[in-house]
C-alpha cells in the first residue's frame, strides 16, 4: 500500500486511539518557542500542538532570562495548550561575575563530560530539582526533549522507568563545527558535544531525527530506535497557488533569521556580492535581488542600492505571505549536513524554484534538476540562475516539489510517523 493511502487509511484510528489514552508529556525545552521567528521555534511550537492535538497532556520546563516577559508566556503556554514551569537561566554570560565565570568553568571539571557548556547548563542544581518535583508530582508516561545536550536530566526519567524521547533538532557535533570553522580548538570542543551524544543513545529510548542523513549519523554511531519526524513548522506553509511568471526582471531571494549565525552570513555575503554583481555586470535587469532578516551586518550596507538588490529587513508574518506570492527564485546558497534549514524547505513547499547546494537536501527524495537545482560552486549557481529564467523549467519545479512536499510534511504525514514511533518504541497509543 502507498504511503499516502495508508496515512488515509489509519490517521483517524491512530488519532482516537491516542487522545482515548490521555497520556502525559513532559517536555523539556531550551527556550520557549514563542514567538515563533524562526524554524527552530516553528518547529519547537508545532511539536506542541501536535502532540496536544493527538490528546496528550503536556506539561513544558524552559529555562528563561532575567528579563523575561512571564505574563507573556503565560498567554503563549495557553494559546499552545500547555502546562509551563520557568527556570531561571543561571549561566547567562552577561549576568556573570568575573568569579561566577571563574567557578562555573571550574565546575565543568567534576566531570568531562560537562566541557559541552550546554549540558552543563542542566546539571545545575535548580533544573535538576524542579525536574524531580515535575516527575514525581506530574507523574509522566513519557519524558520529552527537546536537544540532545539535555541528558544531565534523563537519569530521573530512568530511575522512574519513564521512557525517554529525544528530539534532535541537529547532530550537534557536525552543527558546531559548520558554524564555527575547523579549527585545532574547535575540534578539541567537538569531542564532548559528540560524548553528548552517544550518551544520549544510550539513556534515550527513542531518537527523534530531522532527516534520513541525520538519522544515518546516529545509526554509525549505535542508534536502533530512531524515527524522521521532519520540521514540524512546514505543514502550514504548503501551497498550490504560486504564481509562475514570465519575463522580467525575476525576483530572488535570500532570507536569513539573524545574520550572527555563520551560514546565514556566508550566503549574504555570496548573494550580495558575487551573484548580484555578477547578475547586474553580465545581465542586467534580469533580476531584482531581495534580502531578508533583521540586523544585516553594517559592513554588507553599501552593497544594496534599492533597485536590484533591496534590503528587505525583518519582514512581520502578517506580510510575510504576501511577499512570497512576489518572489520567482529562492536562494540557499551555504552547504549544510545536518539539520533542516527552513531557507531550503519553505520554497520547495511554496512551489519557488530554489537553487541550492545538493547536500542540503537531508536524504530526502528530492532530485537535482528535477524538485529543485543543485549548485556546489560560485559558477554553477550562476549558471543554474541564467537556467531558471526559463519559466517551463520553474513550472516543472513547482509541481514536482510541491508535489513531494506533499507526501512528506503534511500534519497527516507527520503525525503518522510520529504515532508509528510511539507504537513501535515505546509501546504508547495502542
């Protein structure tokens, strides 16, 4: 039986037999997703919703800053469904002391394995006792997390026999060195992001991968009970109605959520400089370059000129559709192993043809010249832009890629494999 005819065929059962079951969640989140300004968030806050859709009752532990909004988040926990705890963030750099940073350094040598800052953040005292009140008062069926730098809290979870879902929302090891360089340094921290790791594969009774490539990694290094459960923010963004149009100029752009982040100010740096003054120097007016984002860096201002390559700035959501309907060509243009970048995904869901390195594609089923276009090379992605100025071409991309993102990040797809993973792993909604 096909996929699609099967998630039909069962999504409703599945569905009933969950919310019948009633079971509780407890989920432990690094930040709370809301607003949702990026594909972490959206995916963060879509998992939540799915799963208090599908009849789970969730309870969320975050950690958040000194300055945080809680009458905010408390309207943000409710519009959710969820029930949410707030920690306070202890190791905030900017609120440390000369000696607070000093101890908290010294801390991380009681044990290696706490050089990942990040894990050490959950070993601290106050997490770890509101996790024990949670669990003990809470009772869960299934303790959630979201990031697999969150192990310091699973031995309670296995102390009370309550099985243990990751969500990796990145392999982090290979994440850290694409964003910050290979370097002697940085391979000396990789060491214990990748210890975090395999522990995580060892205390997690199920491993939630964004893709088949991510999953694979986890299977080379001894995961047996992984699932793909994919960005859960695309569902809303898949659409039938783009616009194919003819002529000139065409529209491309690029969008990144903060250009702090190394990959986003790679493709910045690629768009605004060798595409777009190459465009204007051997095409000119054939493309209209448009960039997105908030807090471009100072240093890429004088490039834009308001007429061929614009400076978009943050873009609200309300607006944000509208803009989109107005765009011809989507742009990605930094390679990426792991995760999923939203950059990459939302134009294959919108039907805009997107130009990208071909590793950025995660093991999915889509096809180089087919779903989208394939560039690994300065001059290959100037090549495959002068190629989409055909419009039968964009049209061709269009269909297919909606069509594909159709059988793999709909909410029915998405539910049913995470139902199957519940099914298989921890033996819950039967």
């Amino acid at each position: 039986m096909e996929i699609s005819s099967y998630i039909r065929h069962n999504f409703f059962l599945y569905t009933s037999e969950v919310m019948e079951a009633k079971k509780k969640i407890l989920l432990v989140t690094p930040v709370f997703p809301m607003p949702e300004t990026g594909c972490d968030q959206a995916d963060r806050a879509g998992g939540m919703r799915q799963l208090v859709r599908l009849g789970y009752e969730v309870t969320v532990i975050t950690k958040v800053g000194v300055h945080a909004d809680h009458e905010y988040l408390k309207g943000a926990a409710e519009s959710l469904g969820v029930r949410l705890i707030t920690v306070p963030y202890r190791y905030s750099r900017r609120a440390f002391s000369r000696k607070e940073w000093f101890f908290n350094n010294l801390g991380k040598l009681k044990n290696p394995l706490y050089l990942d800052g990040a894990a050490y953040e959950y070993a601290e005292p106050e997490i770890q006792r509101i996790y024990r009140e949670q669990i003990e008062s809470f009772k869960p069926d299934i303790a959630w997390f979201d990031y697999s730098y969150l192990w310091p809290l699973y031995a309670m979870a296995q102390k009370r026999g309550v099985p243990i879902v990751t969500r990796s929302l990145n392999f982090e090891p290979t994440h850290f060195l694409e964003e910050d360089g290979r370097s002697l340094v940085n391979y000396l921290k990789y060491i214990p992001k990748l210890l975090s790791e395999i522990i995580t594969i060892w205390k997690s009774t199920l491993i939630l991968a964004l893709s088949p490539y991510e999953a694979s990694v986890y299977r080379r290094i001894g995961a047996k009970r992984i699932m793909v459960v994919p960005l859960r923010g695309l569902p809303p963004l898949i659409r039938d109605d783009h616009e194919i149009r003819w002529g000139s100029p065409l529209h491309v752009f690029f969008m990144g959520s903060a250009y702090s982040v190394a990959h986003n100010e790679r493709g910045l740096d690629l768009v605004t400089g060798v595409l777009a003054q190459r465009a204007a120097r051997e095409c000119p007016g054939a493309f209209v370059f448009h960039i997105s984002g908030a807090r471009i860096p100072a240093k890429y201002l004088s490039r834009f000129d308001g007429t061929t390559l614009i400076n978009e700035g943050y873009i609200d959501a309300d607006k944000f559709d509208a803009y989109m309907d107005r765009m011809d060509i989507a742009l990605s243009p930094t390679p990426k192993y792991v995760g999923m970048q939203q950059k990459v995904y939302e134009p294959l869901c919108r039907g805009i043809s997107l130009i990208t390195p071909r590793c950025n594609l995660g093991g999915y089923p889509f096809e180089d010249g087919v779903h989208y276009m394939g560039a690994d090379s300065e001059d290959e992605y100037f090549e495959k832009l002068l190629a989409l100025r055909d419009p039968d071409l964009r049209t061709k991309l269009s269909q297919n890629s909606i069509q594909v993102a159709r059988e793999l990040f709909t909410w029915e797809a998405n539910d049913h494999m995470l139902i199957e993973a519940m099914r298989k792993y921890l033996k819950i909604g039967i």
